[in-house]
C-alpha cells in the first residue's frame, strides 16, 4: 500500500479524533451502549483497513463495510485515546469489538450487519460465553443456548454454569490450554490481550471464593457480575456481600496488571462509589506503596485469591449511583 500524501493524512487523523469524541460524548451522556461503542470500532477498524484512496473515500462518505479478522495494529493507538476520554480500560474496548464479531458467529440464522443488531439485552460477557460453548458443546446445545440468549431466556450465571461442566472438552479435545496456561505463556509485550485474560482470571477466582470459600477474601459469602457501568466508567468486577446484619455492601474490584500511574485513575475515582474498593493483581507485583491506603489488596496466586490487604469502608459511599445505576445494570 502506497503512503497517503501529509495532507490526506492529517485530514484522517482529524476525522478519527472527531469520531473519539463523539463516541465518548454519547457513551458519557449515556445516549449509546456497548453496541454502538463496538460500531465505531468496527468502523475505524474499516478506515485502517483500507488504501489512501478508500480511506478518504471512507472519510468523506462515512461508509463502513465492518472489518473482520485480525486488527490492523495502528487501530490501538485511537482505542486507548477512545479509552482514556470514556474513563475505562481498553482492554473493555477490545472485548466490545470480540463480542460484536462473535455474535455474528453464534446467530447465524439472524440478520447481523452490524452491532446494533444485537438484541439491546445481550451483553459482551454473556456473548462470548455462548461463542466458548458452541466451540466445545454438541451442535444441538449450541444452538438452544444461542437462541436461549438471543430471546432472553437465559442468565449469565447460568451460562458460566455451563461453561465450567464443558471448558475442559476445549482444553483437551481441541487441545486449547486453559486461561492460565494462556496467561502465563503469552509475552510480556502482549499487555491487551494478558488483561484480558488475567481479568477473567480474576473473576473466575472470586466467583468461586465468594460462592464456597469459608474465608472469602472480601469478608463475606456473595454475588459477582462483572463489566458493570458506573456513569462514564466501566468497573471490572462489582461483588455484593451482606453485614453482619443483612445490609447490602456494595464492593468494587479493579484488575490490573501494571501499577503505573494511568493505570490507577479508575481504581481512586470508583473508591467514592462503593462501600469497599479493591485491587487484584497478579503475583509477581509486589510493590503497593502507591496504591491509595483505604483501597483492599488480593492478589492471584495458583488459581486463587489471596488477601494482602483489607479494604477500608467508605462511610460515604455515593447510594444515588448504586440505586439509580448500579442495581438497575445488574438486574438486567
């Protein structure tokens, strides 16, 4: 491919920070979903898909054919500007763009042209939980799961149920190694993709602590959801424990891999929220002089969570935000 002239360059990166804009401001204002966020992914991917010629084309006309396939490796640069104007991590992007591409693998017998034809109720995780079945589970009961979620008539909890009776046939039949295994053997470099994957991780563990440790690492037994927005933020794990006299406490976790300084601008903006804001991290981070003191630290350690620090209760957490937005996301 021929190198665009200065000008049709700079007319480009006009147009996708135009577009960062507009995307942030809907989703900040909460005119667009995950759907409409994984739209102008796929758009942008299309733009950076295409020769000089058809990306201005693209510009000017603000046509998209919706990119499939691997992503062409200048699109990270605008999902981490898209990221940092929307207060979240790009590793969340980057799963808005997989579950958009799964869901035309796992409703085939739909019209899919786009995100926004994905039923209002689906969401990322609940996709992709239904794409890791079809992989592994007999056609018959792939196909009555995808149309289970497709009509809304199946929970997400159910679903990881599910998944946890069947991922072994993924790892030993089709010979795909289980999340850890792939965590711990893809490069340091590869920092979107760890992310993702020591999230899942990370909920897997805390799922599994709350519902049947005696000692959960949060204080008490419970519920986790994860992917839960909070106004222009999405927080990577919310658990819900009760006191010792039936309250709800309202608990906030961020994962992550790095402590960089950008990295913990979410975790000290959802510690105004919440009764108890955590951090998990991996084990190999051992420093936690810059993590905020009120905030509780665990850490993955062999599959499971260990507590390094507790958490401190916010005696003023924000109850309009969990009332008003919070339990409404989670009972959907």
């Amino acid at each position: 491919m021929q190198e665009a002239p200065k000008a049709e360059k700079d007319r480009t990166e006009r147009w996708f920070e135009r577009q960062i804009r507009r995307a942030a401001f809907e989703w900040k204002h909460q005119q667009a979903d995950w759907r409409r966020i994984a739209e102008f992914i796929l758009e942008w991917e299309e733009a950076h898909s295409e020769s000089a010629d058809g990306l201005v084309a693209l510009v000017q006309k603000g046509q998209s054919k919706k990119a499939e396939g691997r992503p062409p490796s200048g699109l990270n640069k605008w999902l981490e500007r898209l990221a940092n104007e929307m207060g979240m991590q790009v590793s969340n992007l980057w799963r808005f763009r997989k579950a958009a591409m799964s869901a035309r693998k796992i409703w085939t017998r739909y019209e899919m042209n786009g995100p926004m034809d994905i039923p209002e109720h689906a969401r990322p995780e609940s996709i992709e939980l239904v794409e890791k079945i079809t992989r592994a589970a007999p056609s018959e009961v792939a196909e009555e799961v995808s149309e289970r979620l497709y009509r809304n008539q199946i929970t997400r909890a159910e679903l990881r149920d599910i998944w946890q009776k069947i991922r072994h046939v993924v790892a030993d039949e089709t010979r795909r190694r289980p999340f850890a295994d792939r965590y711990n053997k893809l490069p340091a470099r590869d920092q979107i993709r760890r992310a993702q994957l020591f999230e899942e991780l990370c909920f897997e563990a805390l799922r599994r602590d709350l519902a049947e440790s005696e000692n959960p690492v949060l204080g008490a037994k419970g519920e986790c959801f994860s992917d839960k927005r909070i106004n222009e933020l999405i927080v990577d794990i919310v658990a819900i424990t009760q006191d010792e006299l039936g309250n709800a406490l309202y608990h906030g976790v961020e994962v992550k891999t790095s402590l960089a300084k950008d990295r913990l601008a979410s975790v000290t903006k959802i510690s105004k929220d919440f009764d108890f804001t955590w951090i998990a991290l991996p084990e190999d981070i051992d420093h936690f002089k810059c993590i905020p003191e009120n905030v509780g630290i665990i850490q993955y350690v062999d599959g499971r969570l260990k507590l390094i620090r507790g958490a401190i209760r916010n005696p003023t957490p924000d109850l309009e935000i969990i009332s008003r937005v919070l339990i409404p996301s989670i009972l959907k």
